[in-house]
C-alpha cells in the first residue's frame, strides 16, 4: 500500500482530505505546517510550553475552519493568520497592557535603533523573547508581520496610542540589551 508523502500531496487535495476528515491528509498537513508554525508561536508565547499550546489550539482552529477557505490568497498565508490570531487570544488572557504617555512614546522613537541592523535574525528573536508579553505581541504584529497600529490596536482590545507606545518602548528596551551585549566589557 502506498501513502503520499508529504510533499507530492497537493495543497488541494490536502484541503479535500482534510474537510472530509481523512487523518492521513490531517497528519499531512500538520507534518507540513507545524514547523513554520511553531516558529510563529514562540514568538508570542514566554515560553516552550505555552507555544506548544497556542500550536495545538491553532490547528485545532484550522481543520475546524478548513471549510471556511476560499482558495483567496495562499493557504499559508490563511493558516499563518489563524495562528496569530491565536496567539493574541493567548495573550489576552495572559496579561494586560499598560499605556504609556505621548512624550515618552516620541522620546524613545527618536532614539537611535540602528544597533538592530547588526544582528543576525536568530540573534534578534532571542532577544525579543526577552521582552514582557505586551511589548513581545506589539513588536511582533509590527514589526514582523506588518499589521498596522490600527490593526494591532482592535486585535488586542487597545488604542493606537497605547499599540505606539508599546512599539517604541519594545524597541527602547531592545536597543538597550543589545548596546549591553555588544559593548566589550
């Protein structure tokens, strides 16, 4: 008996598989996406252990919704979302944000960032680990995934104002570890 492997199931078929409930095509799909995946849940959770929660209640969202794709877009890109999205439920019930004034989010945008620029990205994500829940889940919707202060803001039940605030503190507080570890003691 042959079993498709991995890469020679085709997304459609995947799609198919899974919807009528077929395991070997649910395995599939996790086998493909759960790395690329749990990536993305590290980033938002403080530890190995609340990713792996966010990722098992991530696919459970996928092949609950999997009927809900439309084909508009890549799947991945569909998948990743319902994964972010499921890492802010976590955070939301994790912890609360706190905001920050209007001259203390300008003075610490103005700083100088470029300290950043010199570290390579495996670097760069051990640090943001680093940051608390709320400056970590800003940071990450921002800066990595792109979302807007708008879109952050209605995600995370917050204002503009406060998803600003906690970017420029993210990054302050960045800039700060990373002089720390790159200047010679």
């Amino acid at each position: 008996m042959s079993i498709q492997s991995n890469h020679t199931t085709t997304e459609a078929d995947l799609i198919k598989g899974c919807i009528a409930g077929e395991r070997r095509m649910q395995e599939i799909l996790y086998q493909r996406f759960s790395p690329k995946m749990y990536a993305v849940c590290l980033r938002y959770a403080n530890k190995a252990e609340d990713a792996q929660d966010i990722l098992q209640d991530g696919f459970v969202k996928v092949f609950k919704n999997l009927h809900m794709y439309r084909g508009e877009g890549s799947f991945e890109g569909w998948i990743r979302r319902i994964f972010v999205n499921t890492a802010i439920e976590h955070y939301r019930r994790q912890v609360n944000l706190y905001p920050v004034t209007e001259g203390h989010e300008n003075a610490l945008e103005a700083k100088d960032l470029s300290a950043l620029d010199s570290l390579n990205m495996k670097d760069l994500m051990g640090i943001i680990q680093e940051l608390s829940p709320g400056y970590k889940t800003v940071f990450n919707l921002y800066v990595i995934e792109g979302y807007s202060h708008k879109e952050i803001a209605e995600m995370i039940g917050i204002s503009e104002g406060t998803s600003k605030s906690q970017l420029a503190r993210a990054k302050g507080i960045l800039q700060n570890i990373i002089r720390t570890r790159l200047t010679p003691s």
